[in-house]
C-alpha cells in the first residue's frame, strides 16, 4: 500500500489522489488469457509458460492480484501511454517486437517454416564447405633431410584430381568404369610393379600415399608402407571415393607438400593427374618452390586424361619444373592409362635406383678468405656470361641485357652441403 501511495505522489498532479492502477487486465478464463498481450511489445503465454521472453520495462499494476514493483526509474523519463503501460522513452534498451496482429501459425505452417529453415542451413553449410581456399604460396619452412647414415627412403605420392568431372563413364575397354575408379585400378597397377622392383628388404623404406583433390583435399592413404596389402587398401578408398565439386591444383599441392615435410625421404615422388583446367593459376610456381626446397629429391610426373582442351601446355611446364615428365592419356582408354602409370612406375624405379647408389666424391679444395675478391691477383681467365632476373609469377628466369665478359676466383670463398662458391665480376680488360 505504501508502494502504490508513492508511486501515485510522483504521477502527473493533474490525476486523482486516490491510487490507481495504472494497467489493469480483466478476468479473463485460461483460454482467453492464453495469447494476450502487453502494449505492442511482446505476446506472453500464461497458461503453458513456454515463452519465456523478457518484457519490457513498465510499471503495471494488476486489481485480481499482488503489485509488480518497477525498477528504479526517475518519473521524468516515464510518460503514460494511450493504451496502457508507461513507455520507458530516455532509455534505450532491446526491443523485443512480436507481431501481435497475426494469430500463432497452424501446424501446417509451422512445418513448413522448418523445413525452409533446414533447407537454408543445409545450402549454407554446402557453400561455406566448397569455398576454396587459395594458395599462392607454400610453407616450406623447417624442411628436414634424412641423415646421411639413414638407409635410402622413397615416398610415392598420387595426386588424383576429385572433380565432378571424374565421375565420367567413358573409359573405352573398362566395363562401364568411371575415370575415378579406372585411375584407381591403373595405381594398383603401378604398386604391383613396384613390388616386383623393389627388394624385400627395402619395402618398409617405400610408402605410399593417395591424396584426392577437388576445391579440398582428402588423404585416403597416408606414408602406408609398400607391400601386398597396399594393394587391397587402393581397392577399398576406391569404393569410398566420391568424386564431386571443382579442380583446384594449389590445394593438392599444398597437401602433398605438407606430407613431405611430414615424412624426410630420400626421394619424393608425385603422380598428379587431371581431367580439367584448374579454377586458379599458381600451381606452376608452387612446384618451383618444391623443387627449390627439394633439391635433387623431388620429381612430380603429370597425367591428362579425356579431352583437355588448352591443357597441354600447362601439364608439360609442371612436369618439367618439377624435374619430371608429362604423360598423354586423352583417348580415355584403359589399356592406355595402365601403360602410363606403368611407365611412370619404371621412371620411379629408375631414379630410385640412381639416387641411391650414386656415390658423391668428396672434393676437398683451399679456400680463400670471403673479402679476397677485392685483391687483384687470384682471378682466373674471364668467360662470357649472362645476367639472368628471376620472375617469379611464372618461375622463370629471364636473360637482362646482352653477353658480358666475367672474371671468376681461382679458389672459393664458401662451402655448402653440396658444393662450393665462387665469387665473380665483370672482366676488365
């Protein structure tokens, strides 16, 4: 009573002295208050409580039951409104807003709401999951090398494009084989080769990995050691591959460079193979960054199959930046592509072989101080050169000028893991 006595003081002196609420509902039965509302603000549910939304600020009084106290607010920042409640106007809180001219929707409504939403979530979910993500460079930070004292070690990587593309049944002579599925068959024929090539003893220092990629990547195999059961592990990705989406090159490469840091071999080798023209344009200096990182222990072959208009060009640079060579599979014929992994299986075999039994020769030579370039003795005869500026959007190097004549150090200044530096000038005669 003492409450709504000060409430009354502080309300325009114009009203009554005797307290009077200031909202005021009727009786109503449970069905009737079931969807009533409050002002334009919000729909309370008093009968089932399941909406629990937090009113608005009012002072509001009710003559069947007890009094709700308002907070703390300053009579000068209330005004009263036409229809009920007083308007807090100064301060600025959430709005809480309901359409209070529609009825709850039916059920069909409701349903059907759900199913849009579900729909929507489902699409976004779609095109944030094929959003490419772009690389124009490689972290090639912290690269490791196997020991010397280490037995020879060999990684065989297959790179295989994942694009809708390659769900594609035209493979002459496969039984109505997909590409996706025929290129499996021709890996497997690749690693039956390399189990008769390979000694015995050597399996466990060969692995294997198969990495797909469209717009991401998916490792099917990682580092598995080469041997008979190598075999059935291809069989079965091949059944749980589905390929879908676009070809991005810079994600397979990004993938497959992460392995090779993951694993130090001796000789890394990639089979990457395509049936499409890629949606972005730096996998050619990416693979000039892993062969300048790999010096002399990295070699990627290409592989095109089906008609690949524009994309001869493109799969030859690869391959010969990544110390490598391109193979043609356009006529999409079965007998065709287990030729070309067969080959590309005996280059393996064949470089695998020279690394590991090429013995270096250890040159020991005097060397010179790192400032003895500035005496005038010491140079030896002067040979014709070419300044050469390096592009690297396209990893190439490009010739700056005409021939000029160069003078060279008789000894080297510096010593690196695999060979000597020497300081150079132009002749002057």
């Amino acid at each position: 009573e003492n409450m709504k006595q000060e409430r009354a003081a502080n309300v325009d002196q114009n009203t009554t002295s005797q307290p009077r609420p200031v909202f005021a509902l009727p009786t109503l039965s449970a069905s009737q208050m079931k969807r009533e509302f409050l002002g334009n603000r919000t729909i309370i549910d008093l009968t089932t409580r399941t909406e629990r939304i937090q009113p608005p600020i009012i002072d509001l009084t009710l003559e069947t039951g007890p009094s709700i106290s308002p907070p703390t607010v300053p009579s000068t920042q209330l005004k009263r409104s036409a229809t009920g409640p007083l308007n807090q106007t100064p301060t600025k809180r959430p709005k809480i807003e309901t359409d209070t001219k529609q009825g709850p929707k039916n059920k069909a409504e409701k349903e059907d709401g759900s199913k849009t939403g579900a729909k929507n979530k489902k699409e976004n979910e779609k095109q944030e999951h094929t959003k490419p993500r772009l690389v124009k460079t490689l972290n090639l930070e912290n690269v490791t090398f196997p020991t010397p004292d280490q037995p020879f070690s060999s990684h065989i990587i297959f790179l295989l494009d994942n694009s809708g593309s390659m769900r594609k049944r035209d493979i002459d002579g496969s039984n109505g084989l997909s590409r996706s599925e025929a290129v499996f068959q021709s890996c497997q024929t690749f690693i039956e080769q390399q189990l008769q090539s390979v000694p015995r003893d050597e399996y466990k220092n060969t692995f294997c990995s198969v990495v797909m990629f469209n717009e991401t990547t998916d490792i099917l195999i990682e580092a598995a050691p080469l041997d008979i059961q190598l075999i059935e592990r291809i069989k079965e990705a091949s059944k749980k591959n589905r390929p879908r989406l676009g070809t991005y090159f810079t994600v397979g490469l990004e993938t497959a460079s992460e392995l090779m840091k993951r694993y130090p071999v001796h000789l890394h080798s990639i089979t990457f193979l395509t049936d499409g023209r890629p949606g972005d344009n730096w996998s050619l200096s990416l693979v000039g960054e892993l062969a300048r990182a790999y010096p002399g222990s990295f070699k990627l072959d290409t592989i095109g199959i089906g008609k690949m208009d524009g994309m001869l060009e493109l799969l030859t640079d690869l391959a010969k930046a990544g110390n490598g060579t391109f193979h043609d599979c356009f006529e999409a014929n079965v007998r065709k592509m287990e030729a070309t992994f067969s080959a590309v299986s005996t280059t393996f075999t064949s470089t695998r072989t020279t690394i590991s039994t090429k013995k270096k020769e250890k040159i020991n030579l005097d060397m010179e101080d790192a400032d003895a370039w500035k005496l005038p003795s010491g140079w030896s005869h002067w040979y014709q050169g070419l300044i050469l500026t390096y592009c690297a959007d396209n990893d190439t190097f490009t010739p700056k000028g005409t021939e000029q004549p160069v003078s060279l150090r008789e000894k080297p200044f510096a010593k690196g893991g695999e060979r000597y530096a020497y300081h150079l000038r132009k002749h002057c005669k």
